[in-house]
C-alpha cells in the first residue's frame, strides 16, 4: 500500500485490495488506459510521469504504455 499527497488530498495505490472501497473514490487498479482527460502534473520519478483525472478522484502513474490508477481518500482511516 502507498500513499501520496498532492495538494493537500490524499491518494492511494492499494493493489492488494486491504482497504474497503468505502474510503476511496474509485477502485484502485494495477493497469489501466490513460484518459485523454487526464492533465500531466508535470512530476516525474525517472521515467514514471504522474497525471491527475479531469474531476480530481484519482491520480495516474504512467510508465510507458500503462498506468496505475490511485483513487482519492474520500474517508479517514487509520489503525486501532
């Protein structure tokens, strides 16, 4: 599971499916299509390039020809 914050809200890669649905605003998914909607952040990590969806719940983390789509946390967790 990984986290990352841009802007003040947070995003999740969670490919193991540990965390319910109900505290993300899509699913998380290993390999998706970018959207032609998607706006470039202009970051990069080596070659990996990171894109946000048009209304904001997911972010993209492009490398090559696929991407991973980290949906937004619309909820608090945490552990007890």
């Amino acid at each position: 599971m990984l986290f990352l914050t841009l802007d003040g809200q947070d995003y999740l890669y969670d490919p193991g499916a540990a965390i319910p649905r109900q505290y993300l605003a899509r699913e998380p998914q290993k390999s998706v299509a970018l959207p032609l909607d998607a706006t470039d952040t202009g970051l990069r990590r080596g070659k990996d390039s990171l894109w946000l969806a048009a209304d904001g719940d997911a972010l993209y983390v492009v490398s090559g020809d696929s991407a991973q789509l980290w949906p937004l946390v619309v909820e608090a967790f945490g552990c007890d």
